[in-house]
C-alpha cells in the first residue's frame, strides 16, 4: 500500500542565499532548526530530530514561525481586554451552535421520478432559491402528485431549503406538515425542536426533542434546552442535579474548540442573562465564578470565553483576576517558539520579558506597549523572520510542493 507523504516546503531568505527545504527526499528527511536557522538531514523513518549544532528539536514540515503571529494577536486581545478594549478578544470566541440541526438533503430512490429527482439534486448541489421553487411547485395541492414517500421526503427538502435561506418560520411550517404526514419521523422532530426552541418555545421544543431518536444531534439539544430553560427561569447557577441530567444526555464533552459542551453554555447563557436583566455586579460575579467551575476544558479558548464574559459585564475586579495569568500562558507560548530563543528571535524574546513583568506589575497598557510594534512588523505579518546570516533579508515559505508517495509502507 502506498501513502502520500506530508508536502515539501522550501524556506528561503529574500535577500541572501539561505534555503532550505522540509520534508521527505528518497531516502531522508530535510529538516531545519528554527532556533540556529541551520539545514539537516535525518533517515527518512526518524520522526524527530534534534539540532546537532544547538540541540533545538529540527521543524521537517510546517514551520512553527508561522504561528507567532497569530499567538501575538491572541495575547494582544487578552491585554486588550485587560485594558478595557475587548473588540479584538470578541472575534477570537467561536459562535458555537446553540442547537443542532440536520441540514443535510435527503437522497432519492429509485422510484422517484425525474422532477422529485432533479429538486433533490438541486437542493443537494447548494442551488437553495432553485431547489425550493422546484419542491414548492411538487408540494403545490399538498403532493397530490407524488408518492407518499416522496412526499415525506419532499417535506423535508423544502423544510431544509427554507432554513438554508433564512425563512425559520417557513422552515417550521414546512417540518410541521412533515410530521402531520409522520409523527414518527426523527428528522422532522429535529429540525422543528430545534427551530422551536430557538425562539423560546420550550414547551413545543421539548415535545419535538423528545421524540427525535438518540443521535447526537437529538441528545445534544434536549442538554442544550435544559441547561436554557434552567438558566431563563431560574436567577443563580442551575441546580447540580439538572446540571449532571444535561452532561449526561450530552454525551461525553469535547475540547475542539469549535465544540459546544454543557459548561460553555452555561457560562455563555449566564452571561447573556446578566447582560439582559441589567447588571447586579456583587450576584452576577459571584454565579460566573461559579460557572467557571463548570468548565469542562481549561483551554484558550475556554480562557477566552470567560475573559470576555467578564469584560462584556465590566467586571473589572474579575478581568483583573483572569487577564494576568491568561496574558503570562500566551506570552510564554510565543517565549518557547524555537526562532524566540535563536539570535535573529532576540528582538522578540527582549519584548516579551519587558512585558511579562509589566503583567506582573499589573500594567497592561505598558505590556501593549511592548507587542504592539511586534504586531506591526511587515516581517511577522507576513508570516517570516529576519535571517540570521544576513540580517538584511526574511526567511519564508516560497514553494509548497507534493512529496513522492511512500512505496515503502506495505499492508500487512
């Protein structure tokens, strides 16, 4: 069995002769040393490597430089929002799903005809305008034309087609005349749960929900909306039981940071409510620091998320808690990036422990003052970096090319 191995990168400075490629070559593997900017080569079996002139784990793909400036901006907006600015900091929390739907078309079958076909397939290549004119045109008299089946299955196409296009109420209409058809149908039960109880239908949404089946989809929102309902009724933190009820009809969290979890929605809905219901700074404090225990993940965007929360909510006591050992975790990340601890990353490393002790001096404007200019570099911008050789030129990615397949990886 053959395998396509990672692509081929070739590094070169813009100014002098410096070059170098990653990647697999025949028999060996081209690597790099961020740190000293000096070419290796290593058996093309070995999954890493070290520098054998300053001893720096080699880069054999993607070079970590590319990240710096990203990871600047990350501790920019934490700073930031440290400051009392949190516009940058909002961009970097994902709009994770609150409730899920299945918008996915359904097939046709054999049986159906060439009309009931070509408004599946409409809909299926993302022509959504077009696919819903055909679908209304076969559902017009209510089907009469078409197999029940089909029908069904129609239904459920506009249904989509409609929600793709924004139409939520029309989508709804659609998903209940489905159902009026087949009160048993999963999908139907999904998608009208789920548009119901994103305008607050809480009721009319548990009745769908809990008859939508047991997919992710189904068991997440029935998590979703109990965790909403308990959170738009109630005035503190939801009771642990109703908490542990939610985890458990929700299925084992994920880290992803996309993802929704139980603990991300509770923090995002208390939030909200204490946005909604006018600011009780004492009491909303207080149930978010709650809530903060109920994270189910410690990562940087679970940190992000709760940074904002407080700043949208001028908590300042509690961003002043959150922001400085946030802002010391980003800046040590770009602090361990190998070019930070090379000669060409001195600028770089010289920063960042200016402004690591401004965080700790609880000075986060004199801290901006240290990476803005870092964010201004064309060099950094431009996801390159000075090269040590010359220091004249940048060090970039110029060519990405497909590396031979490995012939060696054989089926056993």
């Amino acid at each position: 069995m053959t395998t396509r191995r990672p692509a081929r990168r070739l590094l070169r400075c813009d100014h002098c002769e410096v070059s170098a490629w990653l990647g697999f070559s025949g028999d060996h593997r081209d690597g790099w040393c961020e740190r000293c900017q000096r070419a290796a080569s290593i058996p093309a079996r070995a999954e890493a490597a070290r520098c054998a002139h300053c001893g720096e784990a080699l880069t054999l793909s993607e070079p970590r430089f590319e990240e710096i400036y990203g990871q600047l901006q990350n501790l920019s907006a934490v700073l930031e929002a440290w400051n009392g600015d949190f516009a940058r900091l909002a961009t970097l929390v994902p709009e994770r799903p609150r409730f899920l739907s299945d918008l996915d078309p359904p097939a046709h079958e054999s049986e159906d005809d060439e009309a009931v076909r070509a408004a599946l397939e409409t809909l299926r290549a993302g022509a959504f305008h077009d696919a819903q004119a055909r679908l209304e045109a076969l559902l017009k008299e209510d089907g009469a034309g078409v197999g029940s089946r089909a029908r069904n299955r129609l239904w459920l196409a506009l249904a989509i087609a409609r929600q793709r296009l924004g139409d939520l109420a029309g989508a709804e209409a659609a998903f209940t005349r489905l159902l009026e058809l087949d009160s048993a149908h999963e999908a139907g039960r999904l998608g009208r749960g789920a548009l119901r109880a994103r305008r607050g239908d809480f009721g009319g949404a548990r009745e769908d929900l809990g008859h939508a089946g047991s997919r992710i989809e189904a068991r997440w929102n029935r998590a979703a909306l109990a965790v909403l309902e308990a959170v738009a009724l109630g005035t503190g933190l939801p009771e642990p039981a109703r908490l542990q009820a939610a985890r458990a009809e929700a299925g084992p969290p994920s880290a992803y940071w996309s993802d929704h979890t139980v603990g991300r929605l509770l923090f995002t809905l208390l939030v909200e409510r204490a946005g909604a219901r006018g600011s009780d700074a004492c009491g909303d404090a207080r149930v978010l620091r709650a809530a903060e225990r109920e994270l189910e993940f410690d990562t940087i965007d679970d940190r992000a998320l709760v940074l904002l929360g407080y700043a949208r909510l001028g908590l300042v006591e509690d961003v002043s808690r959150v922001a400085p050992p946030f802002a010391q975790q980003l800046l040590r990340a770009v602090g361990e990036e190998p070019f930070a601890r090379g000669e060409a990353g001195r600028f770089l490393a010289e920063a960042l422990d200016v402004a690591s002790r401004e965080i700790a001096g609880m000075r986060p404007p004199a801290a901006l003052a240290q990476i803005a200019p870092l964010l201004a570099r064309s060099d950094l911008r431009h996801y390159r970096v000075p090269c040590a050789k010359c220091g004249a030129g940048t060090i970039g990615v110029e060519q990405v090319e497909d590396a031979p397949l490995d012939t060696a990886t054989a089926e056993t």
